[in-house]
C-alpha cells in the first residue's frame, strides 16, 4: 500500500488543477487564512468551479484545508509539509458524515480489486444522491486509495471496499 504522500505527488501529477493550486496557496497563504472561494479559485487557476472544487476536496483528504459548509474554507497545515496519513481522516469523515457511510456502506462488499465501477450517475440514482455529491465521495475515495480516476473512464477499484 501507498504512503499518503506517494498517492498525494499521483493525484497531483494527473490532477493539473490541484497541482497548480497547491503551488500557488503554498507561496501566498498562512495557516488559519481563508482560502478564497471556489468561483474566484477557478478563475485564478483558469479552470472550472468543479475542478477547484475537486482539488479541495484533496487538499481536505490530505490535512490541509478545512472544508465547512456556508463558509470560508480554512487553511490548518503549511502546505510545505507532508500530508497527512488519510486513515485519520477516512475514520473521521465515517463516523460524522451520514452521506460518506451511506455511500461507502452500498459499495462495501460488492466490488473487489480491479472492478470498475458504474457510472457516477447509476451510483447517485441507486443512494437518492445527486451525481455532485456522488462525484465528490468518489474522489473522497480515490484520495483514500481505495479507487482510480481517470476522466471520461470507468473508476477502478484499486483496494477491496
């Protein structure tokens, strides 16, 4: 199994957005700063909401921002300093978010390493989530090693759910 800084340099080397993200907040931003929202990222980044939305998803999976919901997502970790190991935050975001065990718990058991999973909108539709949401628990996922993402392509189960 991967280290969380080995999957961190991967995501970051086929997620372009993140990657250029993590280098800007990495020269401009201090602990504790709020990172500015979404609309104004992708703008400064040239990219679309959903894509920065994506990479703090990441950074959030990896120890570096605080993602709240109706406002500012903070920073809490120096972005020169390695990530955190996820299994931290997989245990925390299990026992506090009713959608990312809803969503694990209807996966958990029925695909094992190499499936590929169905679509993210045949997902949604099956938990009653909207495709958004299902996109970003995938990711959430995909952060944790448990799956592969490649735009345009079936995920790929990497470690047994």
């Amino acid at each position: 199994m991967e280290s969380s800084q080995e999957r961190f340099e991967y995501l970051k080397s086929k997620n372009y957005t993140l990657k250029l993200l993590h280098e800007e907040l990495g020269r401009d931003i201090n602990i504790q700063d709020p990172l500015p929202a979404e609309p104004v990222l992708a703008e400064q980044l040239l990219c679309s909401r959903s894509e920065a939305r994506e990479a703090i998803i990441i950074l959030e999976c990896f120890g570096y921002v605080s993602c709240r919901s109706r406002s500012n997502n903070i920073i809490v970790k120096n972005f020169n300093e390695p990530p955190n190991e996820t299994y931290q935050y997989f245990k925390k975001l299990y026992d506090s978010s009713e959608d990312f065990k809803k969503f694990y718990i209807s996966l958990d058991g029925k695909y094992k390493e190499g499936d590929n999973l169905p679509g993210e909108r045949v997902l949604a539709k099956s938990i009653n989530f909207s495709r958004q949401k299902a996109h970003e628990l995938l990711v959430r996922l995909e952060c944790f090693g448990y799956l592969d993402i490649n735009h345009g392509k079936p995920c790929k189960v990497l470690s047994h759910l």
